[in-house]
C-alpha cells in the first residue's frame, strides 16, 4: 500500500510539470495615455525616451489614439512615477499610467 501511495504521488508530479510550462507569465505591460502627441517625430522622441528607462523591452506609440505601450522585461519593476517623469521630461503630459499584467499561453 505504501509503494502504491509513492507511485501515485510520482505520476502526479510527472503529469502536473508540462501542465505547469504551459502558461507562462509573459510580463507586464505598462500603458500611458499621453496628451501633446501631434506628429511622427513627437512620437519617436517620446518612444526613444521611454525606451531608455530600466527594464523597458519595447515601446510602441500609438499617435492616433495618443498611447504608448511598454513591455517591460521578465521580472522588471518600473515605478508609475517615472514613467510619468519621463513622459513630462519629454514636453508630453501623461493622462493615465497603467500597468496591465497579462498571460500568454505557449502551446510549443
């Protein structure tokens, strides 16, 4: 009986590893909503700023809608108030800062 318990809790596990590496936390994605953006060269002077801050991976403007999105490194942390810095720094105003952390599934 209790070599069947040692069993069991082996099989368990060896299923429950490839259930674990399926999802993956992908990082976090920090999304501003910035007033002044009024041409292509705003947006490239204010997406090369924002992609100098520690822990930044990629930045994308939106210069339609007036959004920049940061996708930040696995584990970064970045501090709403410096990317508020940055944005102000940079002749912008930031509306809104938020961090969106999202999943990704990895079906490979």
């Amino acid at each position: 009986m209790k070599m069947f318990r040692i069993v069991q809790k082996i099989l368990f596990a060896l299923l429950l590893v490839p259930l674990l590496t399926v999802t993956s936390l992908a990082g976090e994605k920090v999304v501003v909503r910035v007033d002044g953006l009024s041409c292509a060269y705003c947006a490239y002077s204010l997406e090369k700023n924002l992609q100098k801050l520690d822990g930044v991976e990629k930045v994308e403007i939106n210069l339609e809608e007036g959004i920049a999105t940061l996708q930040l490194k696995e584990g970064a942390v970045l501090k709403i108030e410096v990317v508020e810095k940055t944005v102000k720094d940079s002749g912008f105003t930031p509306r809104s800062v938020k961090k969106v952390e999202e999943t990704k599934r990895d079906d490979t």
